[in-house]
C-alpha cells in the first residue's frame, strides 16, 4: 500500500501534537495533587487518540482483496450422439474405453483456442465441466448405450471381461481463428480397436470434423465443439460396431457342410 510524502507528514504532525498533549495532561494531572486516577485517564485518552489518527489518514488509501472475489468461471459440457444410421449390427461381446490420451495443451479443462498453427491459447473465466479427454470418455460410453445395439460396455475400472478395449487419442480439441478469421471448433480422434486375449489391432482409423461458430462469441463456439465432436462419435461408434463385428465373426470357426 502505497501512500504520498504529504499523508506521512499529516501522520507524524498529529503525532507530534498527540504527545504535546500527552505531556499537557500529566502536568495538570499532577497540579490536582498527583490523583493517579485524573492523570491516568488522560493519558489512556491521548494515546487512544494517537492510535486512531494513523488509521484514520491511512483508510482513503487502502484497498483490501478478498481472496475468492470476482465471478465464478462459467462451465460448459458436451452431450453424446444419440441417432445413428440403421442396420447396425447387434454387439453380443463387451467393450472396455480407455480415456483418450491427450497432449498438455488438451489435456486440461480449460477451453482451447489457436490463433496460429504454432500456438495455444484458453479463453478467459471459462472452462469444460472435467478434463477435456474424461468429458470425451463419458460422451463416448454414453453414445455406445444410445445406439441400443451394445449392452456390456464401461470402463476399464468396472472390471469387464472384454472382448474389445478401444484406445482412442484425442489430437484435435480446440477453436481454430488461423484459416478465414472466423472460429471454427476442430475435433479429432485415432481410434484403435484392440482384440483380447491376444491384444491385437484389429482395426484403426482416425475421424475428424471442423464446425464454424455462427458468431466470435463463446457460447456459439461451444455450440460447434458439440456439433463437431457429435459427429466423430457417431462416426466412431459405428465403425466401432462393425469392426467389433467381423473380428467376432473371422475367429469363429466355420461350420462344416453337412452330408
């Protein structure tokens, strides 16, 4: 706190003259015969007197910051797919999802932005609900159920024993600025489906899509990250279905013509 020689000087003057009061005090206090009393009082009053005049001069001053002021950032989440195309294959195997992996840039809840291919950026006081490759791992298993064809399906913490993990990595999540001025949401993912016991890859493939924002405002951009990112998953889980499909059907042995 910050305070100009002329407030110091008013400090040390009231100070000054406190103490000349002081002094004023005791002697009369010592003219009505030494009552301790009388001299004691006057005394108390001056210094309560000086130890308030700091205060007083100070205060215009002073600024105090409250730790935790200042509004709350504003959160966002993303929702899952939920229509698919028809004629799916029905899943009779279980699936486990790892998180997507993802690079430091992404992998935090803060909402990323680039201004240029060699940079990143978060916008300010706002934020996904959970680190940007969890919120995906939900929005995944969530999109799986909604297709109505895959009961067995979780995470690798339920304990299933899978027949499937789908390792995913998330390479693409953030507001683009660098290609027409405009925000675009980017989302990419490279999905690898790994057949078990064995853990081979049976199938790989990575999905992307690029949504332009209708205006340079947050609340729009989110609106494309979950238009974006809506149609990777559908994508993804489609081929999630048919890949799981015919690595099942390739290891099943072949019946035998009859006769």
């Amino acid at each position: 706190m910050k305070h100009n020689r002329s407030d110091l000087e008013e400090v040390r003057a009231a100070a000054g003259a406190g103490a000349a009061a002081g002094a004023a005090a005791d002697k009369a206090a010592g003219g009505l015969g030494g009552v301790g009393g009388v001299g004691g009082l006057g005394r108390r009053g001056v210094l309560g007197g000086l130890a308030a005049l700091p205060v007083v001069a100070l205060a215009p001053g002073c600024s105090l910051q409250v730790p935790g002021q200042g509004p709350p950032p504003e959160l966002f989440r993303l929702s899952p797919k939920s229509t698919f195309r028809e004629g799916l294959p029905e899943a009779n195997w279980q699936l486990i999802l790892e998180p997507p992996v993802a690079n430091a840039g992404l992998n935090t809840t803060r909402i990323a932005l680039q201004r240029t291919p060699t940079s990143i950026e978060y916008y300010a006081r706002s934020g996904w609900a959970d680190r940007a490759p969890l919120m995906v791992q939900t929005l995944m298993i969530e999109s799986f159920e909604n297709t109505g064809k895959i009961v067995s399906i979780g995470r690798e913490s339920v304990g299933l024993r899978a027949d499937f993990v789908l390792k995913s990595e998330l390479r693409e999540f953030q507001a683009v600025y660098y290609d027409n001025g405009t925000p675009e949401a980017l989302v990419a993912l490279n999905a690898k489906l790994v057949q078990l016991p064995r853990r081979s890859i049976v199938a790989s493939r990575s999905f992307e899509h690029r949504m332009e924002a209708g205006e340079d405002q947050l609340r729009s951009i989110i609106e494309a990250f979950d238009e974006a990112l809506g149609r990777v998953l559908r994508q993804m889980v489609e081929w999630t279905l048919v890949e799981g499909d015919l690595a099942i059907n390739r290891g099943r042995p072949r019946l035998k013509p009859s006769g």
